[in-house]
C-alpha cells in the first residue's frame, strides 16, 4: 500500500503524505478525502476516485479508481485474487463515466493443476475499452470529442452544419455491448513463444509472482496511463 500510495500521489500530484488509499479486511480502494469523488463504475457500483491533474490540479476531467484484492487461504497464507484501474472522464459537476479499466485477475486450478484463467483465452493483465468509450449521449459525446481535439486558434470559431451532426450521430449509432468482452492483453509475449491460438494458458497469460513484481506493475501502470492522457 505505501509504495502504491506514493506513485499515486507523484502521478495525482498530490502530497506524498496524503493517505489515498484504504485498506478494508485484505481489499485496498481509493480512501475517502478532500480530494476524492464517489463515481459509478461498469458494474454500476458506487467507488471513489481520485483526480489526475489534466488539463490541471484546479480543473481535473480524468480520474482514476483502482482496487486490489486478496483472500484468506489458512492462518500463514494469503491468495492473491485480483486488481485493477479504472478510467473515468468528466468534471466533478459532469458525474464522471468510466471509459476504460486495466485489470489483472489471477486463475483457479483446474484439474490437474492446471491455471485456468476467466474468459477462456482472454489476455492476463488486460484492457478494457468500455461500451461508454463508444456509445452514449449525444452531448456526452460532444464534450468527449472535444476533450480529444487539438487545441484549436485562440479566437476560432468552429460552425457546425446539421449534415456533420447528423454524421457524427450516426458514427456513433449501434450496439457495443459486446465490448465488454474484448480482453486487450498488457502483457503478451508472442514475440518469445509462439501461440498455436489453443493452449492454455497461453505467453499472454500470467500471474503475479511477487509482491516486487506486482509493485513494479501498478508503478508502470499508473505512471504510463498518466503520461498518455497527458
């Protein structure tokens, strides 16, 4: 929790005193503070997150919301289970949507031993783009797109005509629901060990194997998700 908390201040721009994360039985979340904003996640659960500083510390539209969980094996052991971020944009008045998560979930034992990861093939640590990324209220996508533009000339007008509007809708049209199942692998490595696209688990499926290496993932993870958006 420490060395998570400090990476998270450094990349939040936040004091490296300040407590940002909370501890309940063997789940870490974002703790309440000054700082922190209740959101709703995809799974229409209630979080907090925390304010990444873009475009600035006194305007943020990012925010990231992140857990990490374990379980109890016996009295000496504890398991990993799961951990993750979420992505969230939008300004404090505007209720934030998720748009895109990372998450790395460990597998159960099948028979025989063998590591059997949730969604069959799907990528361990992966991302998740959301259907919100892609679907959603016109004016929410307008705000979106605006937040991805090129700044524009100061002074610069921009007109738009109801043929570009009615494009832009219909570019935005249908169902994307089954985004939700699209497992983006983070960490693939097809490059030293070729896939036959049948055995499992697969190079792009793996588990945490220390507490160092787990460390080292939410370090990278939050300092990089941080330096894209910027």
């Amino acid at each position: 929790m420490g060395s998570v908390n400090a990476v998270l201040g450094e990349v939040c721009h936040l004091p490296t005193s300040a407590h940002l994360l909370q501890l309940d039985e063997l789940s870490v979340s974002a703790a309440s503070s000054a700082v922190s904003l209740e959101v709703t996640n995809d799974l229409g659960s209630i979080q907090l997150a925390i304010p990444l500083p873009i475009p600035d510390a006194a305007q943020p539209e990012y925010w990231i919301g992140l857990h990490e969980n374990w379980r109890y094996v016996n009295r000496r052991l504890v398991e990993f289970v799961d951990c993750g971020l979420r992505l969230f944009i939008g300004t404090r008045a505007e209720s934030p949507v998720q748009v895109m998560r990372l998450e790395w979930v460990a597998p159960s034992l099948g028979a025989g031993g063998q590591s059997i990861y949730t969604g069959g093939h799907a990528g361990h640590p992966h991302w998740h783009i959301d259907q919100a990324a892609l679907a959603g209220p016109n004016d929410y996508w307008r705000t979106l797109d605006a937040l991805t533009q090129p700044d524009t000339i100061e002074g610069e007008v921009e007109d738009f005509d109801e043929v570009s509007v009615q494009a832009s809708s219909k570019r935005l049209g249908g169902d994307y629901s089954w985004m939700k199942k699209l497992h983006l692998p983070a960490r693939a490595r097809w490059m030293d060990q070729n896939w036959d696209g049948r055995t499992i688990p697969g190079p792009h499926q793996c588990e945490p194997q220390s507490l160092d290496e787990l460390g080292s993932w939410w370090a990278g993870a939050l300092r990089y998700l941080a330096t894209e958006l910027s």
